[in-house]
C-alpha cells in the first residue's frame, strides 16, 4: 500500500497526498509552501531544501518563443528563480499570458517557481521600490499569482535597498520591508514571500539582527530569508564563507542564496572577481540552506552562464560544477515527495 500511496503522489500534479488504506495519518496538505523556524515546509508536509537556477525568462523577454524548462529539468533542480520585469521594453514583459505559461511550465516540470522583479536591482529609492513590488497586487496579475499559489515563491524585488552602503540604516530597510508585506499580505498573497538582502543582495548577516522581527511582523509568518553570494569583500574565503553559513544555520529562520556564482561584477567591468562557488556549495549543503546558480543562460560574463545555448548538454565548467559536484550539486537536490 505504501508503494501505491507514493505512485498517486507522484503522478497527481496538485494531489492531496492521502494515504490510502486504513489507519494511516493523513499527510498535510497546506495550501501553499510555509515555515516553520528555520526550516522551509512543502504542502504535503516534508522539508524543502529549494536548490536550482536563475533563468532569464523568454531570453531576457526578447525570446517569446523560447521554452528551457525541460532542459533545466533535466539538471534535477527542485527550484527555478524566474527574472521578471514590471516595466521593460522586451515584448514577454507586457504579456501576462506568457507569465502564466512560464509559471505552469515550471511546475508542470516538478520545479518550483521562484518569480522575482528585476526592475529596482542595487536601487535605494524605496518609494520606487516599494511601488515595484505593489506590481503584485494587480488584479490580472494576482489572479494568475493564486492559480499557482501552491507550488509558487514571490521575490518582491531584486537586490533592493542599502543599509552597510547608507550608514548602516537599518530601520529604513526594514519599514521598507515591512510596507512590501502588509501590501502583498492585504492583497491576498500567502505564499512565501523571499526577502532579498540589502547592498545589492549581499548582506546576509542583516537578517541576523531583523529577519525574525520581519518574521514576527508578517501575519502570515512566512519569510524566507535570502542573499546573493558576491562576497569579494565580505566573506571571500573557504573559512569565512563556513562561520558565515554556519552561523546562518543558528539565526532560526529560513535562509536561502538566491543566487550564487562563481564570478563577481564591479562597476570597472564584468567578470572581475572569482569567488569560491564550491566552498558555498558545501557550506550551504552542511547547513540545509539552498541556493540557485546565476545564471542558465545569457548573462554579460560569459563565465557565469551554465550553459551556452540554454541546452542542458551544452554545459560550461561552471554548469557542471553546479550541477554534477558530488553531494552538493544541483543533480542531489530533492523533490517535494509529491506534487
């Protein structure tokens, strides 16, 4: 009976994983993914450790054609942090159609959207920000949101806000933040909603000091926690990017690197600085802190692409890093047990 059970799960997209037969203990089935402490909940119940990639949309929304889910799928990642804009000139952008297909296309291949607004990166104008992410709230948008509200993630805006870069102003990222959740909550939102770090996503150790009062403030009390691993100046060696993590592990909310990688931009160039991408891999693996690898495809250094032309047998030494490194990569990421 046990083997039947998991087979229904696995074959029924948005099954409510009951077991069948007597006496068993119905499975949880929450309306969409939640947390619990530290730990990341599926709607049936299991922890989550969401690990995966960035993906550029529609090629970057020019693409409208373009269709790399299945190829992603085939890296074994569990998650797929989607790049969207609220405004920008590439066609994909104004037709909420092909969002609502991006994001059924995703879970119809057992990955997770993560959907993220691209438009206010590295911006410190949180009255831009915070109408950025009132792009949610939409009517047209929010009913395609709620379709998938099971399966799906929201990333209200990338790398928005500086705190260590405007006098460590903590208080003004967090009313910030605090806007973005009552905004998104009264508009009927319930999934979790991924915090992105200040200073253009890289400090993590800001959600040490707010991350469990944003935790508290939310009244769906579910938050999930992320940075973005260019550390060149802030954590660039295998020890301190370890204590870092490590420390992550004790701060009882959920953490996640949405995005890691293995080179750094300044504002000199592209592909400047190497970062140990392996030593984050390891470090977030010991911990049970997932990450998603910028980027799949198309990116301004051709170093930080996984792959060439988006196809999963067109890897880069980067892509198979991220994929295939033993125990921490992409390929031993597990699924929800059932969908």
């Amino acid at each position: 009976m046990k083997k039947l059970f998991y087979l229904i799960c696995f074959i029924t997209l948005f099954s409510s994983c009951i077991p069948i037969g007597g006496g068993g203990t119905p499975t949880p089935n929450n309306p969409t993914i939640t947390v619990k402490g530290k730990h990341i909940i599926a709607p049936c119940g299991d922890t989550l450790v969401p690990k995966g990639v960035n993906y550029a949309v529609y090629g970057w929304g020019w693409n409208t054609s373009e269709n790399l889910f299945p190829e992603i799928a085939k890296s074994g990642a569990n998650c797929v942090r989607i790049v969207w804009y609220k405004n920008n000139s590439a066609p994909a952008y104004s037709n909420l159609t092909l969002l609502d297909s991006a994001l059924s296309r995703c879970i119809q291949q057992k990955m997770i959207p993560m959907l993220e607004l691209h438009d206010v990166t590295c911006n410190n104008d949180t009255t831009a920000i915070i109408n950025t992410a009132n792009w949610f709230t939409q009517t047209n948008v929010k009913t395609i949101l709620l379709k998938y509200q099971k399966w799906l993630m929201l990333n209200p805006v990338n790398e928005a806000g500086y705190v260590m870069w405007n006098s460590n102003n903590e208080t003004r990222f967090r009313l910030m933040y605090q806007s973005i959740i009552s905004n998104l909550r009264n508009a009927g939102l319930n999934m979790p909603l991924v915090l992105d770090a200040s200073d253009c996503g890289q400090h993590l150790n800001l959600w040490k000091s707010i991350g469990t009062s944003l935790q508290n403030f939310d009244p769906k009390h579910n938050l999930i926690f992320s940075a973005h691993t260019y550390w060149t100046s802030y954590a660039n060696s295998t020890t301190a990017i370890t204590n870092l993590l490590n420390d992550a592990a004790t701060w009882n909310i959920p953490v996640v690197l949405g995005e890691i990688a293995n080179k750094q931009d300044d504002n000199t160039g592209n592909c400047i600085y190497t970062l140990d991408v392996a030593a984050v891999m390891q470090a977030a693996h010991n911990n049970n802190i997932g990450y998603l690898a910028w980027v799949w495809t198309q990116d301004n250094c051709g170093a930080r692409q996984m792959t060439t032309n988006g196809n999963s047998n067109t890897l880069t030494g980067y892509g198979n890093t991220i994929i295939n490194t033993a125990t921490t990569g992409i390929k031993y990421a597990k699924k929800p047990r059932c969908w």
